[in-house]
C-alpha cells in the first residue's frame, strides 16, 4: 500500500500569506495520479486539483499543485479566510484502491 | 446542480446492521463509477467501496470486505451501502463520491454520520 505522509499537520498564516502544504509518498506510482481536496466542516468536500497540477472546474486559480514521483505541493498563492479548511492528498494510481495522507490543518491568524 | 445527498445515518449497537444511500442529481448517474469513503477523527480519510457504471467491477478495503455491500440502481439514481457486522471502528461520516474520467473524485455529498455504540 502507498502510504501518504503530509505535512505540516497545521499550517497557521496570516490572509494574504502564501501556503505551501507538503505530500510524501512512500513510493512511486504512476505519479500523475495525485489528486487535493478541501474538507470544510459542514460541507461536502471539493476537489480542487488532479493529475498533480490540473486545477478542478471552478477552483481560482490561486490553488496550484505540482511536484514529481514522491514529492508533491498544493500551494495557495494568498490565503483568504475562506481557504480555512483540512486539505488532503490523494492517489488514485491504483484505482480504485485509493489512499489519503493525514491532512494538513490550514488556520488564519 | 450537480449533487450528492447521502442518508442512512444514525445510531446502530455494534453487531447491527445499517443501509446507506446516496441520491444523486443534476447528472447522468448511469455513466459513473462511484465511491464510499469515511472520515474518522482518528483514522482519517479511508476508501470504502468502489462501483463501475456497468456494476460489473465491485471492490472493497479489507477493512470492510465481507461485511459491506455496494449497489446501485441507476432508475433510481441512487448508490447504496448495505453494512453488516458492525464495529466501533465503522464510526464515522460517510461520503459518496462520484469518479471522473481523469480518475480523481469531482463530487461529493455532505456525508452522513454513522455511531456504531451500545
């Protein structure tokens, strides 16, 4: 099983600061295959990028994702209060086994 | 509007049984593979189950297998989740997702919570 290691487990910015979130992975696996989301309590989770860096329908465009084989970054270029929220790494390159990482917190100061 | 809407939760002794559902709406459910997954505070984010359009590929974690049942009737739109045995370690929300071309997860419902305690 691929095991994702994200980090940090909280990443706390002031709006308009720059947040860059860390995905591991244990081993390669066919690595467009790495996919964020954002959990936001109350509501239902969004997809905000596939295939490593292609943003989903809908997302702005200050969400960007990128990285290679085990290392990969979701990063928001200027935090606004709406991006608080538990961000999650996915690969689907055994679909349809799936894993997650652990989650990365993101608060505002 | 594209949806999800699950439903089923609640409260359930360990040893019962429980059936989720998810409506979906706004799309063409028939050509969707779809997923079950679960958000534990503890555990996290875990697959659950997978179904292809045609119902013809079925797959489970091991953490279920035996004991989940996933189906769908696309007259109804709607994707189910049979649970048996249950544990308290089946605590959790429950989501239905939807799996796109590109293999990633484009929808999802709001979950619906399920507490497995005596």
């Amino acid at each position: 099983e691929i095991v994702l290691t994200q980090s940090p487990g909280t990443l706390s910015l002031f709006p308009g600061e720059r947040a860059t979130l860390s995905c591991r992975a244990s081993r390669s696996f066919g690595s467009s295959y790495l996919a964020w989301y954002q959990f936001k309590q109350g509501q239902a989770p969004r997809l905000l990028i596939y295939g490593v860096s292609s943003r989903a329908t809908g997302i702005p465009d200050r969400f960007s994702g990128s990285g290679s084989v085990t290392d990969f970054t979701l990063t928001i270029s200027r935090l606004e209060p709406e991006d608080v929220a538990v961000y999650y790494c996915q690969q689907y390159g055994g679909s349809p086994l799936v894993t997650f990482g652990g989650g990365t917190k993101v608060e505002i100061k | 509007e594209v949806q999800l809407v699950e439903s089923g939760g609640g409260l359930v002794q360990p040893g019962g049984s429980m059936r989720l559902s998810c409506a979906a709406s706004g799309f063409t459910f028939s050509s969707y593979s779809m997923n079950w997954f679960r958000l534990t505070p503890g555990k996290g984010l875990e697959w659950v189950s997978y179904i292809n359009s045609r119902a013809d590929t079925i797959r489970y974690a091991d953490s279920v297998k035996g004991r989940f049942t996933v189906s769908r009737d696309d007259s109804k739109n709607s994707l189910n989740l049979e649970m048996n045995s249950l544990t308290v370690d089946d605590t959790a929300v429950y989501h239905c997702a939807r799996q796109e071309a590109h293999g990633a997860f484009d929808i999802w419902g709001q979950g619906t919570k399920v507490t497995v305690s005596s």
